[in-house]
C-alpha cells in the first residue's frame, strides 16, 4: 500500500524549505488547495480554454460562460465503427519482393510496393467522436460583475462563480470516479433567483427527448467512417433536482424557474462492451447509474468523489518555491514563467499532467488517447485514438514514477487485448506466429499498418507497449501481473523470432520492411531495415521476456532462443558526426528533414535505459551529439520527449529550456507554433496533444529522481532555475518511494520509503549508500 502523506509534515516542511527561498511571504501563505488551481477571470472563448474534468470514462469541458452554459461531453467507447477487419491478405504475397527492394537499395520501388500491397484496409482506423453538449441557457445573465472560473486539482472540481446585483450565482462541476456521474450543481445566494433551461446537443445521429418534467435524454448511434458502419448504441441521460422553484418540461428542454439551487447528474453509456461485442444496453447502464447516484445527497457524491481523487493525487507533492506570479489568472502565467517569474507554474503543469492523467485512465476505462478523453469534434485530429510510435507510450511515462500504477492498467489491458487482432495481422501479413502491432490502434484494436508507407509501415509498436508490462512489474514487483503479463510478451518476440531477416551486409538481423518513425532517409522515403529504434525495442522485448521466464521459472527453451537471436542484432552504432546512427546505414546528416521530430533512436536514451553515462559512455556522447543535431525545435510532444532526454543526459538547464518551450503561450501573438500551451495548459502540438502534457510531468521527474540504471540516483539534472525545493511520494523501480529535499542546488536530504523493495543502492553525484530496508520501513538519509 502507497504511504500517506500527512499533510502536516508537508506543510511543516514546505515552511522549513521557505525560509531559504527568496519568496518566502508568498510560500508561508499558500495552502495546498490555493496553490494548485487554474483559474480565469473570463469564460473560454474556445474549446481549449474550457476546462478538463473526468473520471477516466466520463469527460466533460466545462466552458464557463454565464448566460450559455456549456458542458461539452465525452464517453471513451464512442467511437465510429465497429469491429472489422483491415487485414490485407495480398501482404503476405508482396514481402519477399518487398524485403528483396529494401536489400538491393531500391527504396522507392519498395516505398510503392509497400503503399500499393501492403497496407490496410480501409487504410484509416476509427476516429474517437463526442457524445454532444449540454447546454444551459440562462435569461438575463449578461450584465455581471465578479466572474470567476477555476479548476482545483485537489478536488478535481471546475467551479464558476458571478455576480448580477447583489446576487452570487454559482456551478460545481465534477465527474465521479465512484458513482460514474457529471455532477453539476448550480445555486444563487438570493432565494428563487435560478431560472434557466437545460438540454443536450449533439453533431451524431441523435434525438433528444424529454421524460417526465426533470429528465431529458439524448439517444443516438455512433457514425460510419472510412467505410466501416457504425455499430455503437448510445445514450446521455440527465436528471435535474431543483429545491424550491419548479420544473417543466418544453420542447426537447427542462425549464427550471424561481429555483433556490439545482442539481443535475447525467449518465452516459454506450453498448461497446468489448473490442469485439457490441451489444451492450447503453439506456439500462446509464440508468442503473442515474438511480444508483440519485440515492445519494449531492454532498455525498462529492464527499466520495473528493476523497477516491485525493486518494491518487494526495501521493505526490511538489514544491519549487511560489511568488506573486502565482496568483495571476492562469493564462497570464506562461508569459511569467519564460521570464523565470513564476516557479510555481511548473509545479501546476506537473500536477496538472497527473490530474488529467487520474481523470482520463482509471482502471476498467479505455486508455487515455490523443487527446486523453476530451475530444469535441467528429473528425479530429489524427482521429483522437492510439498513435504507438510515440505517443501513446508518452501518455504513460509519469504514470508509475508519479505514483499512479493503477492508471496503468487501461494500456495494460490494451496490450493484452491487442493480442488477438495482431495474432491475425502477424499471421495474415506475415505468416508469422505471434501478435503484431503498426503504429496505431483504436477502440476496436485494430493492428494492420495504416495512413502509408511514410508513416504506418512500422512493426514494433506492440512491442514497444510490451515494455510498459514490464515496467509495471519493475516499480510494483507485483509477480501475478508478470505471470499474466509474460504471455503477451511472449507473443510479440515470438511474432519477431518469426519475421526478422538477415541483411547482406553484416548478416545482422533485423526487421525489414521498417521506417524509423516518419523519418525519410536520403532516398526520400521511410521504408528500410532495421532502423535503430526497431533494434532497441527489439532488445528491451527480448531481455525483459528472459528476465521475466527467469522470475517465473517457466519457458527455458524459448529464453534460450531469444538469447541468442539478441546476439545477433545490430549494434548502436556511431556515425561520422559523432552521432548515434538513426538508420544501419550513416544517413543521417543527409536526411532531407534533420530537425525532424521523432528523435525515434534517442528510445535507447529514454525512456530505455540502454545508453546509460557510466554503462556506455560513448553512446551516451553519441546520443547527446544527435540530440544537439536535431536542435530544440519540435511540436508538443517532441519537446516533451526533449526535456526527459536532456535529463537523461544530466543536463538540467538544457531540460529547463525545452520546459520553457513547452510552456510557452501558443496563445499569445508573437508565438510561432511547435509545440507550447494554450490557455487551459493543455500541451499544444499544435493542434491539442495530451502527450505533450504528460511527457513534461515525466520530465520534471526525470530533472529530480532516475532509477533506470540499476541505482536510485538523486536530482541528477536540476536546474539551476530550481535552487530550491521538495518533492514528496516519487516513485523508483524496485518498490520504493522517495523524498527528496533540496537547498541551494544541493541535496539537504533524501527519505527513502520501501513499498515492496528490501535493498537499493541511493546515488547522489558522486556518493553512494547502500540502503537495506524491510518493506514498509523507512529511512531519511543524509550525504
Ligand atoms: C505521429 C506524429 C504526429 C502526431 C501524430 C498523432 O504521427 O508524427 O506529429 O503526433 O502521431
């Protein structure tokens, strides 16, 4: 069980930590709920200033606006389609020609080969779509005065406040993790001062009905895309309680008048009941849900839903110091902060990186997409669904260092379920035993390669999600989910024992045809043999398979084999810039895009521990050199990627500078796109990515605390810009949780806490201690 943090020795501590800070006033008057809110003096304007509420299934904008209230909802199993399958059996035909191009070096005829036989069909997968909105309209609420609208991430409830007259109006928004309902809750401090109406709209193939006085309901079915039908059932159903006033219903609408307060709960369900079952009763589900909460006060719910939110986010706390600036509405801080004003900002961003991370994945829920679950668009961007060449495995990096292994288990689940549909594609495509999966997947876990050669033709994603099973065992030390787990990994190296070739040159084997992500070579194209990146995941999938035989007795033959297939893989190799070679061949410095953003061979740097400063010292040069080849420029989650690198590589500065980027106003005029934030802090592609978001929660961690060498190594790149502070309930591989306190650039002292773990070695710059402890012990140790 993780330890709890007492909020008095936090608090206690952070008044200690102040007195060595320059902004001590501000820091002794923070309290913890003041200190972690979003907060705007303006209702959004746009989608991306609303602001995100979730329970992992459930996801809500809440825009804030006081005449026209708008929630605009989400529910993770909506989206177009319905099974399928886009297996190409002309594939399996096509790869020995396909792999004879690649190896006689004709590129481009293999490129064309690829696009025309080889992908799927269709050869887009299924978009993720919104459910509709709900919209309140009230009468006569223009002219006000006192507008405020926040987020509290320690409550995980978006509250907007205003005044007209002497009156106060204001709405409580928050979506149960316990009773899997959008609570809203509206009241004015003047009796029967409520009145407004409320119903739902939607861009699907929906109706709205009203049902009784107090309810209203919104019926729909998903849509068809790229030629799939849709096969979706849904249904939105709201109930509105009002004291005092009264309630009717009028055309497709519920009018509220001369109300005291209201409170509305509103169920959404789907009939998605697995990958391959549709059949589920979305109106029973929402029901059941609706009749269940409707039990309970309205206090009662949030008392709940408060305290399962705290339960997670409560493990870790931050502190690197506050000033004035942190009291400016939100969107205004960013600008603070590249002028090096505002430390506490960073603070928010990571925090906020873990709330959106409790809110969009919990167990049971799908996992979080490209845009976590808040997506209001019919066709969004790259489909809101699991781009795994990056993206999705982005999503995940803060998930056990921060302290919230069980917002694991939806992509863990995924791995799992995309065992059967990649067993199909490995067999289909390749005539390959095992399971396989390109560079994306959707609700229906689709695995064939998708969009084209330029991007989709790449076989080592399901592998890549494989090294996450094995991650969750290294910090949990949990042996039943590595017994579960083992077989899934299995499946994909098998699936690679099956399909990797031997190149001419060197008589290495690798996997052909490949792409190292959606970089072109000098042949203008992406198709090629094992690229870097393939090897390194390769790698990983291998030695985590033998490691995980070897915890679990089992399977001594097939470690055996994958041992020595390992000792044939390519090296990493060193190119004539110095720099760690992307492709087998030297291509690098003549690649028509070198500023690209996937910096897909830095895997081996992070997040694999492959390249380590005192393991491989010269790889290590050879990766910072590439790293500086590619320069600082990138979309989102490029930059995010950036800053975990830049610690990896112990440079705390250079981290500290992609941080700034990446919290740069995409908002403000004189921002020039690549990457950044817009006004509600999600991470800005452009267009919104949440990888971004929770790739820079990972970066600040990997600025304070790394565990991936063997050892628990303390602020290995800390900033200079963060002289100052403390950091509470992080995380390291081998079932331990660590404090760190730090003073003036240096380490004041450190407390190790062992959840599973009984001895580990603790590195500080140069020193060592080697610490034993029976699990649930603690230590503080001092260097
Ligand atoms: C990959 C990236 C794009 C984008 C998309 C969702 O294809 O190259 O930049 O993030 O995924």
């Amino acid at each position: 069980m993780p330890r709890r943090i007492s909020r008095r020795r936090f608090l206690t501590e952070t008044s200690v930590a102040a007195a060595a800070l320059p902004f001590t006033s501000a820091i002794l008057n923070a309290t913890p709920q003041e200190s972690l809110i979003l907060w705007y003096d303006k209702p959004a304007a746009e989608w991306t200033e609303a602001l995100p509420v979730g329970n992992g299934r459930l996801g809500a904008m809440v825009f804030g606006s006081p005449a026209n209230e708008q929630l605009q909802l989400n529910e993770d199993t909506l989206y177009a389609g319905s099974p399928y399958d886009p297996n190409n059996p002309e594939a399996l035909k096509a790869l020995p020609e396909g792999r004879r191009l690649i190896f006689e070096r004709k590129y481009k005829e293999a490129h064309d080969l690829v696009g025309a036989k080889m992908m799927a069909n269709p050869i887009k997968q299924m978009p993720y779509e919104p459910v509709g909105d709900l919209k309140l309209s009230f009468e006569g609420h223009d002219n006000i005065t006192n507008y405020r609208r926040e987020l509290d991430l320690n409550t995980a409830i978006a509250t907007v406040s205003y005044k007209i007259g002497p009156t106060t109006f204001t709405r409580e928004v928050f979506v149960s993790p316990v009773d899997q309902v959008i609570a809203v809750k509206l009241t004015a401090d003047t009796p029967h001062a409520l009145n407004f109406s409320a119903t739902f709209e939607t861009p699907q193939k929906a109706s709205v009905s009203t049902d009784g006085k107090n309810v209203f309901v919104l019926s729909g079915v998903n849509g068809d895309a790229f030629g799939i039908k849709g096969g979706l059932n849904f249904e939105a159903i709201a109930v509105v309680v009002t004291r005092g006033g009264e309630s009717v219903a009028q055309n497709q609408k519920v009018v509220i008048r001369n109300a005291d307060s209201a409170i509305i709960l509103i169920a959404i369900a789907t009939s998605y009941v697995s990958y391959k079952n549709t059949n589920g009763n979305p109106r029973a589900i929402a029901r059941n849900h609706l009749v269940a909460a409707g039990r309970k006060t309205f206090e009662q719910l949030r008392t709940a839903h408060v305290r399962e939110h705290q339960r997670l986010f409560h493990r870790v706390k931050l502190n690197l110091g506050r000033t004035a600036a942190a009291e400016l509405p939100t969107d205004q801080r960013p600008a603070q902060f590249l002028q090096g004003l505002d430390p506490h900002l960073a603070t928010l961003y990571f925090q906020y990186g873990r709330y959106l991370l409790i809110s969009s994945s919990r167990p049971g829920t799908q996992p979080a997409n490209l845009q976590g679950i808040w997506n209001n668009l019919m066709t969004p961007p790259w489909e809101s669904k699991y781009t795994i060449n990056i993206n999705t495995e982005m999503n995940y990096w803060p998930v056990e260092t921060t302290n919230l292994p069980e917002c694991h288990e939806p992509l863990l689940r995924m791995v799992s379920e995309l065992v059967e549909n990649g067993s199909r594609t490995a067999r289909v495509q390749y005539g390959a035993r095992g399971w396989v999966c390109h560079h994306n997947t959707d609700l229906w876990r689709q695995t064939a390669p998708i969009d084209g050669p330029l991007w989709g033709f790449w076989p080592t994603g399901g592998a890549w999600l494989c090294t996450h099973l094995w991650h969750h065992y290294e910090f949990t030390g949990d042996k039943q989910f590595l017994a579960r787990a083992y077989p899934v990994m299995k499946g994909a190296a098998e699936f690679f024992v099956d399909t990797l070739v031997e190149e001419p040159r060197h008589k290495w084997l690798v996997t052909c045809p490949s792409i190292s992500p959606e970089n072109k070579h000098p042949s203008n194209v992406a198709i090629c043999a094992g690229p870097t990146m393939d090897t390194q995941i390769i790698r990983d999938l291998f030695n985590q398979c033998v490691r995980s035989a070897e915890i679990l007795g089992t399977d001594k033959e097939f470690s055996a084999k994958l041992t020595d297939v390992t000792k044939r893989l390519p090296p990493m190799q060193i190119g004539k810039a110095g720099q760690l070679q992307e492709w087998l061949d030297d291509w690098d410095l003549e690649a028509p895009e070198r500023q690209h953003r996937h910096v897909s061979h830095l895997y081996g740097l992070f997040p694999s521990n492959q390249i380590t400063a005192r393991g491989t010292p010269d790889l290590f040069a050879a990766a910072k050199k590439s790293l500086e080849l590619r320069g600082d420029v990138g979309t989102g989650w490029s930059l995010a990627w950036k800053i975990n690198l830049w610690a990896r590589l112990r440079d705390g500065d250079r981290a500290y500078v992609l941080l700034q980027k990446a919290l740069s106003p995409v908002y403000a005029k004189e921002s020039r796109g690549g990457g950044g934030v817009y006004r509600n802090l999600f991470d800005a592609h452009p267009p919104f990515q949440i990888d971004g978001n929770f790739g820079a929660t990972s970066g600040i961690v990997e600025m304070l605390l790394q565990s991936h060498s063997g050892e628990i190594e303390l602020l290995p790149a800390l900033p200079a810009a963060l002289p100052n502070g403390e950091v509470r309930g992080l995380r390291a591989r081998g079932g331990f949780e660590i404090d760190i306190d730090w003073k003036n650039g240096t380490l004041d002292h450190v407390t190790v806490h062992s959840l599973t773990g009984t001895s580990c070695r603790i590195r500080y710059r140069d020193n060592i201690i080697d610490v034993k402890l029976r699990p649930g012990a603690t230590r503080e140790i001092r260097f």
